[in-house]
C-alpha cells in the first residue's frame, strides 16, 4: 500500500514537471507588425525568387494614386513599399526605372519597368497597357504584363478605371514630352537611397499590411482589355540580361546556365558599412555606401525633397504627408482582388458615358 501511495506522488510530481515545460516552450507574441532585421538564408538552398519580390499586383495601387511616370517611379522605389528585387546579387533593392512607350496609338498608351545596371545590360520587369475604347474617356482600362523570364507566361493583373478620372492616364494620353528616366543603377536621383533587401517571408508580410486589398485582379487570359486590339510594344521587349541572381520562372538559356553555375546567395539585413562589390562589372568599389546623387535635379525635371514640399514615398505609410489628397475609392473595383490563386473574378467592363478628361500641360522633360 505505501508503495503504491510513493508511486501516486511520483505520478503526480512528473506530471507537474512536463506540463511546466510545455507552458515554457509556448511562443511569445509580439507587437512588432514584422522584424526589422532578417535572418540570412543558407546559400545552400536559395528560396530567393525574382516573381516574389516585386509585387505586380500591388503595382496597381501606386498607378492609382500618381499624377504621372515619374511620380509613379517614385512610388515603385521606396524604401518601405513593393521593391524587394535584386538581379545583380548586391543584397541591394535594383532600381525600378519607368520609361513610355515610344509606340502609341490613339486608343492605346504604354509603360515600360525595367533595371538598368549599363548600356547594354537591361532586364524588363514588366509592361504596363493602358486602353481606351474611345479617347475621350476620362480614365483607362489598365494592364499590366509580367515579364515571362522573371514571371513565366501569361501573367496578368487587370482593371476597369475607364469611367473614371485617373491622373496618369489623363496625363499619358495628353500631349505632353515622353517621360523616359534618366536614372539607373548607381546613377540615381537626388531623394533616393540605395537600400537592404530583406528576405521574402518579411516581404510579403510588408506589402500585405500596406496594401490589404490591392486593386487589380490576377488572371492568365485578359477579359478587360482584348489582347488583339494592343498593337504598340515596348521599347525593352525583349531584352534582358544574362546574370540573374535569383530563381526565374522561365530562364533563357544563357539566365538558367549561369544560375546553375551560380548557386546560392545570401539575401538579408545587409550592413551599410559593409564594402560594395559589383557583381555584374567585377570592380571593387563602395558605391552602394554612398551611392551617387544626380545634382542636376532640378534640370532633368526631378527637384529634391526640399523642393517638393515633402516626401512622397509611399502613399500608405501613415507617417508621410500626402501631396494630393487622397483620391476617393473605386466604386468599380472588385474588393480583395487578393490571391492569384483563390479567383478573384474579372472587374466590371462598363463603359458608360464618358465626361471629357482635363489634361495637365506639358510634361516632365528626363
């Protein structure tokens, strides 16, 4: 009997002791909406794609809320917002450049997304289109079209904005001078400052917080905007480059050797201390430190900060002044256009009776 007493308290105390640990290994929650710092992945198993870095559909929200191209530039090179792209393997975000498209039709006008690291070395990210039924429509219906390299075939974000006024197809389909950036890899404007890229997980949990429901619609065959009626090209179709540091969804040749015989990568908080090299020209150099300003700001049509009235940014961060006011929600637009993967639905193709769009004067000289 008083063996099986000792046995009972034994029972009991071991009991006590496991259901402690348990208690103690339970996660601590956090305020922080993500980490500032992110761990470095093993070079030995790459997770770092270039389709996962720059968010084309959340592009849709800053085409909504700019006033023309190089505002729009501006929106895709924040340092808190969608670009987390590095192709050149520097752990440095590549500098998302915006040019027209020199082709045009009175029905049709185009953008061009691209990184530029030299004369020859130029690797499209995306084109965006913008169609009119008739051009007297106040607004557009608007697609954007991930390059196949870097985003495979038939990758498409959608919407209908042609019954409404948006700025920046009001201004791309008035006469204005062709907006084509002067900027580029360590040739940047005087606002911008080269930044760490974090790893994808930290990412997607950034955009999804800034920009809850983005306003395009994913799909692989465009209903808004008729393939067939699009005849103007961009002006970088077809280019791209050889040395990708990063998974494509569909390489060239020349893209799938070189990251086979390149593998690995380290993508993560990188030190601004730290010494630059360029991967792409092989020289040893701290450029990305204290990466060159353009000082001709106000000459190539891109004044500083200072100048501006103040920071434009990133047009959700609560923290920053808006220079215009913020423009009212779509009626149109399909809520939660969200997850590629979970349908989304077409937006709505109505056409309407459209008031004649004002335009602005003429346009920002590169």
């Amino acid at each position: 009997m008083r063996y099986l007493k000792l046995s009972a308290a034994i029972f009991i105390i071991l009991s006590f002791l496991i259901a402690c640990n348990k208690n103690d290994s339970q996660p601590i929650a956090t305020t922080e909406p993500y980490p500032n710092d992110a761990a470095i992945i093993d070079p030995a198993r790459d997770d770092y794609w270039a389709k996962d870095n720059f968010d084309l559909q959340r592009v849709g929200n800053y085409l909504e809320q700019s006033d023309d191209p190089e505002e729009f530039e501006r929106y895709l090179n924040d340092d808190d917002g969608i670009n987390n792209l590095d192709l050149n393997g520097d752990g440095y975000a590549d500098y998302v450049s915006v040019e027209e498209f020199e082709d045009r039709d009175s029905n049709s006008r185009g953008l061009s997304l691209f990184s530029r690291f030299g004369p020859d070395l130029i690797q499209e990210i995306a084109r965006i289109f913008l169609y009119r039924d008739q051009p007297n429509y106040p607004g557009a219906r608007f697609l954007i079209n991930g390059n196949e390299q870097l985003y495979g075939d038939n990758y498409y974000y959608e919407t209908n904005w042609q019954d409404r006024p948006i700025d920046l197809a009001t201004y791309l389909f008035n006469d204005h001078e062709r907006y084509q950036s002067p900027y580029y890899y360590d040739n940047y404007p005087s606002w911008y400052e080269a930044y760490p890229i974090v790893v994808t997980p930290v990412y997607r949990t950034r955009i999804e917080q800034l920009y809850p429901q983005p306003v395009f619609v994913y799909t692989t065959a465009p209903t808004v905007v008729n393939l067939s009626q699009i005849k103007i090209k961009s002006p970088h179709e077809g280019k791209w480059m050889d040395k990708v540091h990063a998974k494509l969804a569909k390489p060239t040749k020349e893209q799938a050797e070189f990251i086979k015989t390149n593998p690995g990568r380290k993508v993560g908080k990188v030190e601004k201390s730290a010494k630059h090299v360029d991967t792409l020209r092989g020289d040893d150099k701290p450029g990305r430190v204290d990466p060159p300003r353009s000082d001709r700001g106000d000459e190539r049509g891109n004044p500083a900060k200072s100048d501006r009235g103040a920071e434009r940014g990133n047009p959700n961060k609560p923290d920053r002044q808006e220079v215009k006011p913020q423009k009212q929600d779509n009626p149109g637009k399909s809520p939660g256009a969200g997850n590629p993967n979970k349908g989304g639905g077409n937006p709505n193709k109505g056409a309407g009776n459209p008031d004649k769009g004002g335009g602005k004067g003429g346009g920002k000289k590169p």
